[in-house]
C-alpha cells in the first residue's frame, strides 16, 4: 500500500487567546508536515456559537505569523479542502448525520432539559447510553408517526450516536501505545442539535479530519478522552482505512507544584501564557504576551520544542529548520512536561547573543526612541557597537537601556555609595590631571588610549582602582558598565571630557 501523503491540522476554537499550550500543539504539528513534505492545515472550529469570541481568529493567525509557523491551506491560506471555517460547513455536515441516521448507527432524542435534569435526579451516575436509552424519548422508543409528528412540529431534538456497549475499544496513539478503553463507559455522544442546525465538535472534526484526507492528529492531551469516541465514529462511517493516526501530546504542567499550566500561574509567578497580548473584549481585561513581553519569535519557538520533546542528546539550541530535521514525534514523553519559565528567559539570552549586533541594535530602536532618545542623531554603526558592549548583560532587549542609556545621556546624578568610596578630596585634582593627559591623545580609540592613561597612572605611582573608579563614576555615573575604553572611544574626546569636567563641578 502507499504511504498516505502526510496531511496534519491545526484545528482551534476561535474562544479567546490561544494558550501557549496550543502555541507547542500547532509547533509540533508543523515540525512534523516539514520534516514529512505534508500540509499543514489551519481550520477554525466554530461550531459551539456560544462560546465564539470575536477577534480570536485573527489573534491566532497573528500569533503563528509572529512566530514564523506557517500553514499551507486553510482559513485565510486557501486551498482545494475548504471552506476550512466550520460554521460554513453545515451542508456537508447534516449530509453525514443523515448517513449515520439512515444506516441506524445514531437516533434522534427528543428529551428536553428538564426531562434530563429529572432523570439525572432520579438515576444515581445518569448516563444517555445502552443500558438507559430504551427508557428515554427518542426515535428508538417512540412510534414513527410521532417522531414524524414531532419533527413536522418543529419541536427540538438533538442526534445522538449509538454505542454498542462492552466493547473495548482501541486508539493507537503514536505516543502512548495502545489505549484501550471500553465502551460502557461512553455515553451516546450528541453529534447534532436541531436549534442551531449545528453539528458538535465531535462530529465536525472526524468528518472534516476525512474529508480533508488528514494523515495524523497531533493534539493535546486532554483530547484523549475523545480519541475512543472517534475511533468509533470512524468505524461507523466506514472510514478505519482511512483514520488518522493519533498523537496525543504531553500535558504542559505548572512550574512548580503539580498540576496543569494556568493563566493564573503566569500571573502569580509573572511570565505571560498567551503568544501576544490579549486584550478580552468582553472583560476588558489585558493580558500579557510572549511578543510584548520583549521575547524573541526564535526563543519561544525553542523553548516550546522542548516541553514534551527532546534531541535524544543535551543540544538546546535549536533553529526552526533544525528542529524540523531533528524532531521525531515518536520520541515525545507520556509525561507531563513541567513549564520552566525561567528557561524561556535563558533561551531569550542566548537568541540574543547569537543575533547579530546590527539586528539587535534595529530592535534597540524603538526603546531609546520610548526614552526620549532621537535615534536619528545616532549612527547605525554608533548603535550596533554599543550593543555589542552591552547585550552579554541583558535578557531582554528593552533591558539594554539600563544598561546603556549613559552613550545617550549624560550622568546627572552618581551612584552615592561609588561617590563614598571612590572621591575623595585629592580626585579633583587628580580627574584635572586625567583630562590633559585625555587631551593629548591623538588615536582616542580603546587600545591606544588605555596605554596612555595606564601608563601616566604608573608613573605617577596613583592608585589603579581609585583613579580608574573615579573616572568612571564621572563618565557613566556608576561604577559599573563594559570595558572603560571601550566607553571612551565610543563617547568621543569631547563628550568624556565634558563628563569628567562636570563631575569635578557637582561632585
Ligand atoms: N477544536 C479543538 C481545539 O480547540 C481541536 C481538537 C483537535 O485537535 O481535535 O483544540
């Protein structure tokens, strides 16, 4: 038999911000259809209208931008499979539920909710199933005339699917093995509601997983519970030829303690759990993203290959392509894989030192320009050498300020403890010393002018960390910062002159 081209899907509900979770969901099915030449597909499943949420299709599709995942069909993408939205489906879906109706595999129920809540009182562990079913009102227990009547009435029913009991039913899930579970414990599943002519999640997907001729499911963990259902769904059909393989990914779990990642663990402990900010137009409330949170799209994409998998070796640091010729489905962990936020932070680290500083100093940008800095002022050479100075000390970009707002602006106040131990009555005179020997140097770069000044503090016999110490206190405003002459000769004669004469004056 042929290998089935390699055809994966990336299928969520437009109900808010995508979690981080559904972020390494699509990553990993990504991976895979790359490392395979498959598609990767983008459907939106809409069909719970309740819980739509509007701007949350455009919210993940700018997320996957940002990140550098891309989909090659689908909602927004295009392609020969669609319409790839579900509410637009309808048609193709009640076509299916007729299938299952007419070959006797699913019924109509006419049970309101008030009749279900009464039986749920009456009925201890009340399950719609082979052992309750016959004691309901549906299409098996009432008349033809009268469901037809029903129906003719416009009264309201809902399609549910018929379980055979005792059976053990097995998903064969690429990660966990054979997951056998029996049948008794299903419940007829709703596939249909006539109110909203909608079909549910359950049928929806394993129609559109046929349809779309999609080769695997990867997904999260807490679709397990599904996969039995599904496997029996595509039994009915007649589809087990054709079924997909599953892939049921490791649970993302909290930092610490047990238990799975929450928003509230993010906002506990301060790390964002969404890709980009969200804004909730429903609450109004804001919440933090990976993007705004000044993370690098490479470092997430890093970070996030890692919950649940790994090289089979101690490599880290991985690019996007590296990841697809490395990843290997098959080896993801059962286990949960604990979210170790400070990790995402040292992966921002270390994306930053491998940038080059040209790209970084394009990023700096728009924070000095946020300080008040005329960025326009500065050359771009000016900016990318500062930045190679600095970007060893930061993990963030936004953090290079602090680090190097003294190449922008001049110190108006000096660290008081540096001041304490560093100038003392005699520095004045020594720091107007330091400015004519500064004056007289004609190659004012790094190496040259700190054998100048290295040299007239020897022979003067002055004291190494005090005159270097003042000097700088004068220069950046603290004792603290890269190789002083690095500062210097990025500073300019001038400009290091005027510094020193101010702090003679202030201090
Ligand atoms: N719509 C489901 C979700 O939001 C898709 C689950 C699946 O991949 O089958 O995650």
């Amino acid at each position: 038999m042929a290998e089935k081209k390699v055809r994966v899907r990336f299928a969520p509900s437009p109900t808010g911000a995508l979690h981080i979770g559904g972020v390494r969901t699509a990553l990993y099915n990504y991976l895979f259809a790359r490392q395979h030449g498959g598609d990767l597909v983008f459907r939106i499943e809409d069909t719970d209208s309740n819980r739509f949420v509007p701007g949350a299709e455009e919210y993940i599709l700018e997320s996957f931008n940002w990140l550098g995942i891309k989909f090659d069909e689908g909602v927004s993408f295009g392609g020969n499979y669609g319409p790839y939205r579900q509410s637009e489906r309808r048609d193709i879906y009640k076509k299916y539920v007729k299938v299952l109706l007419d070959s006797g595999k699913a019924y109509l129920a006419f049970d309101t909710p008030e009749e279900l809540e009464a039986k749920r009182k009456e009925v201890p562990n009340f399950q719609y199933d082979a052992s309750t079913r016959m004691a309901m009102r549906n299409s098996l227990t009432l008349p033809e005339e009268e469901v037809s009547k029903l129906i003719a009435d416009g009264k309201q029913y809902v399609v549910r699917f018929k379980i055979e009991p005792n059976e053990d039913v097995h998903v064969n899930d690429i990660i966990r093995g054979d997951v056998v579970i029996n049948s008794s414990i299903l419940d007829d599943k709703v596939l249909y509601k006539s109110a909203d002519e909608l079909p549910t999640y359950h049928l929806a997907n394993i129609v559109d997983d046929h349809l779309m001729e999609i080769s695997h499911v990867i997904r999260g963990e807490e679709w397990l519970p599904s996969a039995p259902l599904h496997v029996l769904l595509y039994r009915a059909f007649g589809w087990e030829d054709t079924m997909p393989q599953f892939a049921h990914l490791p649970l993302l779990l909290k930092p610490e303690g047990n238990g799975k990642l929450s928003k509230r663990d993010g906002d506990r402990l301060g790390f964002p759990v969404f890709p980009l900010e969200w804004h909730d137009p429903k609450t109004g409330e804001v919440s933090s993203g990976y993007r705004e949170s000044g993370y690098l799209p490479e470092a997430v994409i890093n970070f996030l290959a890692l919950l649940g998998w790994n090289p089979g070796n101690d490599q880290e640091i991985m690019s996007l392509d590296e990841l697809v010729k490395l990843f290997n489905l098959s080896h993801c962990s059962k286990a949960g894989a604990k979210f170790d936020y400070k990790k995402g932070i040292w992966f921002n680290h270390e994306y930053i030192l491998r940038k080059s500083d040209e790209e970084i100093a394009g990023l700096f940008k728009p924070v000095l320009e946020a300080h008040g800095i005329a960025v326009q002022d500065y050359s771009d050479a000016y900016l990318t050498k500062v930045v190679s100075l600095v970007k060893s000390r930061v993990n963030f970009v936004k953090e290079l300020w602090e680090q190097a707002r003294f190449f922008f602006v001049a110190p108006d106040t000096y660290a008081e403890k540096d001041v304490k131990k560093r100038w003392s009555a005699d520095t004045p005179r020594i720091m107007g010393e330091l400015m004519d020997v500064l004056r007289g140097i004609e190659d004012f770069t790094s190496k040259p002018s700190e054998d100048i000044v290295i040299g007239w503090i020897t022979e003067k016999g002055y004291h190494m960390g005090n005159v270097m110490n003042a000097f700088r206190l004068a220069v950046v405003g603290e004792c603290k910062g890269p190789h002083m002459f690095d500062i210097t000769e990025l500073l300019g004669k001038e400009e290091t002159l005027a510094r020193i004469e101010k702090a003679i004056q202030t201090l």
